[in-house]
C-alpha cells in the first residue's frame, strides 16, 4: 500500500489530484502527516473531500504551527519521536493490501527530505513528486535546492514535471509527468466560489503572497520588497495575505505598519478555493511561491515572482517575470503588469493521469477491498 507523507498545505494541494486519483481507482493509502501546519490540515482535507490523517507523526510545535526558526527543533524531535512510536504500525498498515509497500513525497519541504528518510526507514522505495526540478544554487532557495537534491539521492521513482527536470535526475526511475499536479488541481478547484468578501464587478486588483524563509529571514530584504509595494506610483489596489510566518516576520522586524496609508490591504490567508477564485479574479499576483507560480501560468494571469531563482519553467518569459531581489524589475512589472501574457498553453496531458497510471503500472496501485 502507499503511505503518502505530507505536512504542509502546500504539499497537500498539490498531492490532492493524485489521492483522490487513488481512491478514484478503488486504491488505498496510508494518510500520514508531520503537521507542520497542523492547524490548516483538518479543515482542508475536509474541503478537498479527502480523508483526516491515520497517523500523525507530530502536532506542529506543541499544537501549533511552525512560525519562526526556533520552531523548527522541537518540530523535529517530534517527527522523530512519532516515527520511533508508529514505525510497526506503518510497516503494518502498508502491507494490508497486498500490493507492495511505497512511500510518497512531495515537492521540497522539510517533510519531503523526513519522509524520504521515514521511507528508508521503513524499507520501502520513497517516490518523489515534482523531482528533478533545479536552480543549480544551494542559496537560493535554501534550504529547498538542498532538500531536492538530497531526496533525488536516496528515493527510487522520480515523478518529474517536464522535460528539464527529468534530465536533470541521473539515477532511478524517472518519468516525465509533462507539468506539475498543481495544473491538475486548479481544474478541480470550482470556478464559481463564494468569494471572502463583496468585488464589485470590474474592481481590479492583485494579489501578493509572500511566505518563503528566502525572504522572511532577511529583514533588510523583506522591509524592501514590502515598502516597493506599499509605495509604488501606480498605487494599484493590492490584497496581502497575511500567512503567519510573514506575519511573524514583520513583527519581528518591525514592519506590521509598512502598508499603513497605501492601497495595499492586508487579508487573512484564505483558503485554497478561495484563494484561487481571487487569484480568477485578480489582474495580477506578486509572489514568492514556485505553486503560485505554477498556478498563475495555468490561468495566464501576469505574475511577479520575488526570489532570486526559480527552480519551475512555467510561465517564464511569458507571463511569468522573476525579479531577482531587484526593486526596479518589481517597481517596471507594476506599472504595467497586463503587458505579460502566456504564450504558450500548458499540456493537454494530466500529470495526474501519467503518475497513476505508472504507479499502477508497477504493481502499486492496487484495487482493494474495504
């Protein structure tokens, strides 16, 4: 049986296509988390219709999410505990069904490189999805290159979105998924979603969403990005989501008044249907997310990507601007962000479709009996 480890939303949403796409199949799978954002998990699992977890392996820091680094050890003691205490259970459970046990990964989060290692520990060949994809800069982003690079070394089938990133994996089973599963669940995602508060109909507006320790931890770095917005000429009206951890970090570099007086509204983080019905409705997005990324290229919407280096093709050079930490890429994409448009469609072929397929192709996915 497959033992799918996640522990942010992020990894969830992305994962969502292929576990419906499971259970769809008359499959199984053992539902397992770190919590890193533990408090997020419950409710989007019931939203996108997917089971609650069979075994938690931690409960974020104490019950809460992971806000700041200092977080991060206990966290881990934590994961490493629960998987000392569910390892015969696991072991157990993965073998219910007859079919072969395999552990699934997503992305590059700090769960994707814990389960890869969970998955060696329990003797069974890891799967990476979205593996292969590279900035060739532990820098940037860091940790995630890192985290990539490390899990390409020990898992077994690599599920990679394009080309590119396939020929970037030199050993193991790699297969060639044509894009991310994100394409997959932003078609899932209603078109018509009640919205989290009233636009009149052609209010225009963009959407930021900045949350990647890259910047967070840079305080020099984040004050800049968040007064280039904050005082651009254009004065566009703009929605920031106000996740925790950027929350966090504004606090913690005296930044929590940086927008007062602007056009840039702060909102709470939405949900993932919500947040995709807004990002429908948007002109444009500033981000520091690869899935937003990802998300805007599927809808062709003009997005600004704050890193240094991005590790995803999609998009760039089309509708897709990356600014490199530098303001006045930023300051040119905000005078006239509906200037950069997707060129090219994404693939008709569902990444979703390829991963299952091959997964039941291997003997993994299997119909089972409840």
């Amino acid at each position: 049986m497959i033992c799918v480890i996640y522990g942010t939303t992020g990894e969830l949403i992305k994962l969502w296509p292929v576990l419906r796409g499971i259970e769809e199949r008359g499959g199984r799978f053992v539902n397992t988390t770190t919590a890193q954002q533990v408090a997020q998990i419950p409710g989007l699992l019931t939203q996108l219709g997917l089971p609650q977890p069979d075994v938690y392996l931690a409960h974020g820091r104490s019950g809460h999410e992971l806000h700041t680094n200092r977080d991060i050890p206990f966290w881990l003691g934590s994961v490493t505990k629960g998987f000392a205490l569910n390892r015969r259970a696991l072991r157990k459970a993965m073998r219910a069904d007859g079919a072969p046990p395999l552990v699934l990964v997503h992305g590059d989060t700090m769960t994707t490189l814990l389960g890869t290692l969970i998955g060696r520990g329990l003797g069974a060949p890891v799967a990476h999805i979205e593996a292969g994809v590279r900035t060739w800069d532990l820098r940037h982003p860091f940790p995630e290159e890192l985290t990539r690079r490390l899990v390409s070394k020990v898992a077994q089938i690599h599920y990679a979105p394009g080309a590119e990133a396939a020929s970037n994996i030199k050993r193991g089973v790699v297969v060639d998924t044509g894009m991310n599963t994100i394409r997959d669940s932003v078609e899932l995602a209603a078109v018509d979603v009640e919205l989290p508060f009233e636009l009149a109909e052609g209010d225009e507006f963009g959407l930021v969403s900045l949350h990647r320790y890259e910047l967070l931890n840079d305080g020099a770095l984040l004050g800049a990005a968040l007064r280039a917005l904050a005082t651009h000429p254009a004065q566009r009206r703009m929605l920031f989501v106000d996740h925790p951890v950027t929350v966090a970090a504004m606090a913690r570099f005296g930044l929590l008044d940086v927008f007062a007086g602007s056009s840039v509204t702060r909102m709470t983080r939405r949900s993932f249907f919500e947040f995709i019905g807004l990002l429908r409705r948007s002109a444009f997005v500033v981000t520091d997310s690869g899935g937003t990324q990802v998300e805007s290229y599927v809808l062709d919407k003009p997005c600004l990507v704050h890193r240094k280096k991005v590790e995803q093709p999609d998009g760039i050079g089309e509708n897709v601007v990356v600014s490199g930490f530098d303001l006045t890429i930023l300051s040119k994409f905000l005078d006239d962000p509906a200037q950069h448009h997707r060129r090219t469609p994404p693939p008709s072929v569902s990444p979703t479709d390829v991963i299952l397929d091959d997964l039941e192709q291997r003997g993994y996915l299997v119909e089972s009996a409840r």
